[in-house]
C-alpha cells in the first residue's frame, strides 16, 4: 500500500493537480479528492480517487487505482458510475506507479475533455454481464451476405453450442445464422463456415433499429421504454404478435441491430420473458376510428452478451496471410506431423483443407497427435474434421476417399487414373504430404501437379525435420537422410502385433521443431522468405534452419 506521505509528495511535485481534505482509509483503502487543471480560464476538474492495498499491481486483469467523475458520464471511457476506465503500464515502484496515473489521467482531461477528441475504433456498447434466470445467455454472430434496410423486422436461425460454465453458473452460447425478413422475404445469411448442422436449432426474432440502444453511444439502455423511439410501429406490432407464437419458450432472443461508423452492422440481445412480454396495448381514438396502440412497458431488459465473430475478428489476433489463408490446402497423411499442420494452419486462418488417411486413430495416437481420448477409435480423416471445425467456424473440411493411395500411385503407369487423379489434385493450391510414404513422395513427384507440393518428414527421436518443396522432392530428401542428417533405426518404437516400427518423440519433440519450420514455410508460400529446400536441426544453442 502507498503511504500517505508518498502521494503528498508525489501531487505536491506536479504542477497540474492538487490535493483537496484530507486523505481517509476505510477498509484497508485510501480515499482523497484531488483537483486536475484543464485550461486557462476554466475551472479545474474535481476527482474522488480510491486506492486498494493491492497498490500498484492488478488484481483479476483489474487496476488498483480508481477514479471517478459523476458529471462526465457523457465523455469517453467514463463508466456509468462515474470511474474512468484508464489502463496504464504496471511499475513495482507504487511512487513512481501513483505518477505515471496522475500523468495518465492529465492526458485523459486534455484529450477528452478538454480538446473534445474522439476515438477513430468503435467501442462496443457496455452491458453488465449477469446472468438471466440463473443462466448466462452469449449470443455470436458474423457480417451477412447483404446490407438491412432500414425499420426491418423479422426471424432469426440460431443454433445451440455446448453449454459452458461461469461463476459456478451454466453459460448457454447460441451462434446466428440466417435473418429471415418478414417484410421483403429476403433472407441475410450470416459468413461462418459449414459445421453447425448438428447442433440444436432454436429461433430468435429481430427488428433493425434507427440507432444504437445507448446511453451517450457508450452505456445499453436499461428500460424498454426507452427504445419505444427507436422501433417504428410495425416493428412493434410485429413483436407484440410474437407473443401469440412463442409462449410455449420462457425467453424469447430478441435481436436489435444497427449500423455503426464504418458501416457495419452490430447486434444486442435482449431476452423479454414470453409470458411476460414488455409490450402493452391500448384502444385510442384517431380520425373518427378506433385503432389498437402498442408501446412498450417501463420494464428492465435483461440483456445478453453479444459478439460480432466476423472472419475478422475471429482472427484479429493473428492469423496467416490472406494470399495462404484462402487457398485450398490438401494434407496427405494426418498422424503426428499432418495433424499438427492441420490444427496450425486452422488455427492459424485456413478456410479450406483437404484431409487424407487410411489408418484408424487408436489410443497410442492421443499422445503426441491433434486427437483426443473420448471420441475412442474412429477413422483419421473423420475425427480430425470434427476437432478443426469445433475450432474454427470458417473452415470447411473435404475427406478424400480412401482410393486415393491407390489412385495416385496407378496413375504413374496409366493415363486414364492420371486423369482422373490430377482431376482431383489440381482442386488444391497446397499440397502437404505428411505420409512419410516413400511410395506416394515418389508417385508425386512423377505427376504433373498444378499445386505447390511441399513433403515434411522427421527422424528418430525428432533429432532432424526434414522440409522439401517443389520439384525432385524425391531426390532432395534421400540426399538429406543419407548425408545431411541422423539416421538412427535400431531404436524405434515396435507395437505389439503384425505392425511396422514407428519413430520415437514426444508430442513437444515433434511440436517445437514442426512450428518452427512452418513459420518460414508460411513466409516461403508468402513470398517474404526465398523458397528453399531445408531441415530443422537442434543443439544446447537453439534449433536452427539449414537450407540447401
């Protein structure tokens, strides 16, 4: 905890504020008002500042110091109780720690403030994350194929992810797929991938709003009655008739949309209660004749948590470069290596891949493949798609028939399986083999492929892993296993029964020299690095890239 003296001494240095009372500590927490200069001429800018004993770290990714400012709600990052939400770079020093946010919040008065700046990125509308009938409710959504027009209503798809959990709480997600116009029959479809087939199918109704249902632009509106401006009257017509069809649900996923600065679109959730809907109607008098008006009730909206997860977005983070992320990938082989290529690059962006293997995965595969214990055996191809979609929801997975092999390897020798072959092959870009099939690295080679081919292979133990791209990739890799790298096949693994033997190496063996050479493999189909020919290699010192 700072001392009394410190933050004394600290205001006293600086010109722009000023200490005003005394400081107080109530429940191990200091409390003290101070006066911030805005400009000259104008009055100075009074805060309430709340420092924790935790002083100066953060607690659960929280600040330690607190500032509030009840009048300046209107203004950026001032949260509804008056605290300004000011994340500042964390010092072990809490003297040196209290003068940066002093010197933070200076800035926060003169940008904001003073000088009326905006910020260019949109802020999402703040909405208290508490749980509706004792679940928590998140709704996921994309940018769709068209734009809305204005005042359009209607119904949503949304289907059901696994249930989750928060705070001790059951955390239910529903993902929106298709807006169903009720006005001009036009249907807007959200951009995820195909994989929600399977899930439970729900329906959600929707009505897209003049503006945002917001405070000053930052805070949710907390009353129905406070969007009555917002929905014209046959959107709320439209809602009052749902009542009629939906009061067998106890919630109803109500989903106002509107545009926002750039143009996109952003959806909030309420969940009105079905038997309890928060409209009411009248009999009034206009022009001579009798009509029925509806209008919403003062009642609170439980709103849920809503996410735009536009491709965007899901991968903001980072993610590969949109010249790989769009090609059509194909992995032959997806054991240890291809099924940690897959699980990369799906994690990494890729849209489309082309899976391909004959075996079955067994359990003395979970322990250092992309495949888990509780789905038991089942075919690679099969449970692999399964994992990258559960991971992705932009990635499309094609299993290529088990004939391929055989298609392949025919094809050397007669025109029409060669045909037909590169019929198939010629639909990738990218051509992964991960087999560490001498057979299938040397029918490849043979065929005239349309598709960057690029074949990985590791040793023994992961001492060396091979990468070869292009043409002669045969010749390349025997060159290497032969001359360059370690050959070690005395001690391998046998399994019991009528198997081959298969290398030793651990999950993170295989794992920190297999990301290592995709990276500049990534950088290689790119055209940031050269293309070459290389393998990965390892002492005390660091892995290093040894190209040919």
């Amino acid at each position: 905890m700072i001392e009394d003296k410190t933050i004394k001494e600290i205001i006293g240095n600086l010109s722009f504020v000023e200490l005003k009372g005394e400081i107080k500590e109530t429940n191990l927490c200091k409390t003290f008002l101070i006066d911030i200069q805005t400009k000259e001429g104008q009055p100075s800018l009074q805060w309430k500042v709340r420092i924790t004993p935790f002083y100066p770290f953060k607690v659960d990714n929280s600040e330690s110091i607190y500032f509030f400012n009840t009048s300046l709600i209107a203004y950026p990052h001032i949260m509804r109780s008056g605290f300004l939400c000011l994340h500042t770079p964390t010092v072990e020093n809490s003297k040196e720690q209290f003068k940066i946010d002093l010197l933070r919040l200076k800035e926060w008065v003169d940008k904001y403030y003073v000088r009326k700046e905006k910020d260019e990125h949109y802020e999402e509308l703040v909405v208290a994350h508490n749980p509706i009938g004792d679940v928590y409710y998140n709704f996921l959504y994309t940018d769709t194929n068209k734009e809305f027009p204005k005042n359009d209503y209607g119904t949503v798809d949304l289907t059901m992810l696994v249930p989750g959990v928060h705070d001790g709480k059951r955390m239910d997600t529903f993902v929106a797929n298709t807006f169903h116009s009720k006005i001009s029959g036009e249907r807007y479809v959200c951009q995820w991938g195909k994989g929600n087939e399977q899930q439970m199918r729900f329906e959600g109704i929707y009505c897209f709003l003049k503006r945002a249902p917001s405070l000053y632009d930052k805070f949710v509106l907390e009353l129905y009655s406070d969007m009555t401006s917002l929905f014209s009257w046959s959107q709320i017509e439209f809602l009052y008739k749902q009542l009629q069809i939906k009061e067998k649900f106890q919630r109803i996923p109500l989903f106002c949309g509107y545009k926002i600065s750039n143009k996109k679109v952003r959806w909030q959730v309420a969940m009105p209660k079905a038997e309890d809907f928060p409209i009411k109607s009248e009999k009034v008098r206009c022009g001579g004749r009798t009509i029925v008006n509806h209008s919403f009730t003062k009642t609170q909206i439980d709103w849920a948590f809503s996410y735009n997860c536009s491709y965007d977005y899901f991968f903001g983070r980072g993610c590969l470069p949109s010249s790989i992320a769009n090609k059509k990938i194909l992995i032959i082989g997806i054991g240890a290596i291809g099924s940690m290529v897959a699980q990369t690059l799906v994690r990494s962006g890729a849209k489309y891949l082309g899976l391909y293997d004959v075996d079955l995965k067994e359990p003395g595969n979970v322990c250092r493949s992309e495949y888990d214990f509780l789905s038991g055996i089942s075919d690679k191809p099969y449970e692999l798609s399964s994992i990258l979609q559960s991971i992705s929801p932009f990635v499309r997975c094609e299993i290529l028939p088990k004939t391929l092999d055989s298609g392949i390897k025919l094809a050397m020798n007669n025109n029409e399986a060669k045909n037909a072959i590169q019929e198939i092959l010629d639909k990738y870009d990218i051509i992964f083999d991960c087999s560490t099939d001498d057979g299938m690295m040397y029918a490849l080679d043979k065929l005239d492929i349309r598709a960057k081919l690029i074949n990985i292979s590791i040793n023994n133990h992961a001492y060396e892993l091979v990468c070869a791209m292009g043409k002669n990739i045969t010749e390349t890799v025997k060159l290497i296993f032969t001359q360059l790298v370690q050959s070690d096949t005395v001690d391998m693994f046998y399994p019991t029964g009528c198997w081959s033997p298969t290398f030793k190496a651990s999950y993170n063996d295989i794992a920190t020299k297999l990301q290592f050479a995709l990276k500049h493999i990534i950088r290689m189909l790119s055209t940031t690095e050269p293309e070459s020919n290389f393998y990965i290699s390892e002492t005390q010192d660091g892995m290093f890239i040894n190209r040919l």
